[in-house]
C-alpha cells in the first residue's frame, strides 16, 4: 500500500513516514497544498494522510480538488482545529476521518488501517467487466481461464484498474510502478501495456486496454466472453 503525506511541518510528516514504513507501507511526504494537490492526483496512492492548516493551498481546498477530479482515495485529514463545524467542513471537503492533533501513533494506524480496510474486497481484488486481478496471487482471471502476471505486469495492470475508464497518464504509471527516481522511461510503459494486452486477449477478456494520445492510457469494455 503507498501512502501520500501533505504535512507542512517537516518533522512531523517525516516522522509519519517513518512511522509508516516501520510498519511495512509505502510512505511519500510532500510539504505544501500546492505539491500534495499536484501529487494526489496522479491518482496512484492509496491513502491520502493530509494537514489541514497549510500556507498557501490548505488542505480542504487539496481534498475539494481531489474529489473534484473524481478521485475516491481514502483522505485521513489532520489539524489542530477540532471543533465541530471544522470536523463538518473537513468532512463534507471529501475527507473520510477527521484525527485532531496531538493524537497517538496507534490511534493513526489504526485509522489507516481502517480507512484500508473500507475498500473492502477492492484491497484484495480489483475488477473490470467480465476480469479479475486477484492481488494475492498476481492473477488475472476471466471465468474458469487464469493467468499469472509478473510483478511488473501486476503493478501496471493494478494501477488501470483502479483507474478503470479515467485516463491514467504514463508518468503517473512510471511514478507508481518504477517510481520517482527511476530511470524508466515512458517506452517501459508502452511495452508492459503491450504484455498485459496479449494477456487480456489469450483468457478472453472483453477489457481493453486505450492508448489516448498525450493523455496515457484508460480501460474499455468491449462485450462479454
């Protein structure tokens, strides 16, 4: 699971991130509205852990953009405001728990881990038309026809479907499969689409995989098996 910090104190964030990865996630921090907005909606996290109070860009306004841009992950939003009618605009904001500072590191992963688990089968298995990837054993499925992916396969194919018919840019794909500092370049991207379309085809998959100039990739249905 990879988990966004927009935390404009530096230390606290880092502190989270480690606490985080301590625990086996995987943890970016970013320190400011403006990069937390631009990061979230690459659209290749699973959590959003996000600071209300922030120069600039707050972090209602990053949640409304969020959502605007019809992006269901998970916000667990933190502040020192805990009145109600601030508990109320963070929440009708877009975020899904409200953690008032100071709060316990156990009280915030068991937040995380609750907000995970709220998914509910999405965790363990993603799907789109008449296809399955089951996230334990790297298998795409199709009725009784079965076929395992390899890891990169699988991150790639993870990343299309959690973004199903939205258009999923290469970058985006590079930074959530390769990462940030890999030297990977946008032609890996196009090849492992290409992997996983001769997949699709030989379990009978009526999903497709689009390539849409200069916006990246995006999924289709194109009937049943």
């Amino acid at each position: 699971m990879k988990i966004l910090i927009i935390e404009d104190e530096v230390l606290l964030a880092d502190s989270l991130k480690a606490l985080l990865e301590g625990k086996g996630f995987q943890a970016e921090a970013v320190y400011d509205g403006e990069a937390g907005r631009e990061y979230a909606l690459l659209g290749v996290y699973d959590l959003l852990i996000l600071d209300v109070m922030m120069p600039g860009l707050d972090g209602y306004h990053v949640a409304r953009a969020v959502r605007a841009a019809r992006c269901g992950t998970p916000i667990l939003m933190l502040t020192a405001r805990s009145s109600l009618e601030d508990r109320i605009e963070g929440l009708n904001a877009g975020a899904d728990y409200y953690l008032p500072k100071p709060f316990d590191s156990r009280e915030l992963l068991a937040c995380v881990n609750a907000l995970l688990r709220r998914q509910g089968d999405q965790v363990d298995r993603l799907s789109f038309g008449n296809t399955e990837l089951d996230m334990a054993s790297c298998t795409l499925s199709c009725g009784e026809k079965r076929v395992r992916l390899s890891s990169r396969e699988f991150d790639v194919m993870r990343c299309l479907l959690q973004a199903g018919e939205r258009n999923l840019s290469k970058e985006a794909i590079l930074a959530r499969v390769w990462g940030y500092d890999s030297e990977a370049v946008e032609n890996h991207v196009e090849v492992y689409a290409g992997f996983l379309r001769k997949k699709l085809r030989s379990i009978g998959s009526n999903v497709r995989i689009e390539a849409v100039r200069r916006q990246g990739y995006h999924l289709e249905v194109d009937g049943p098996c």
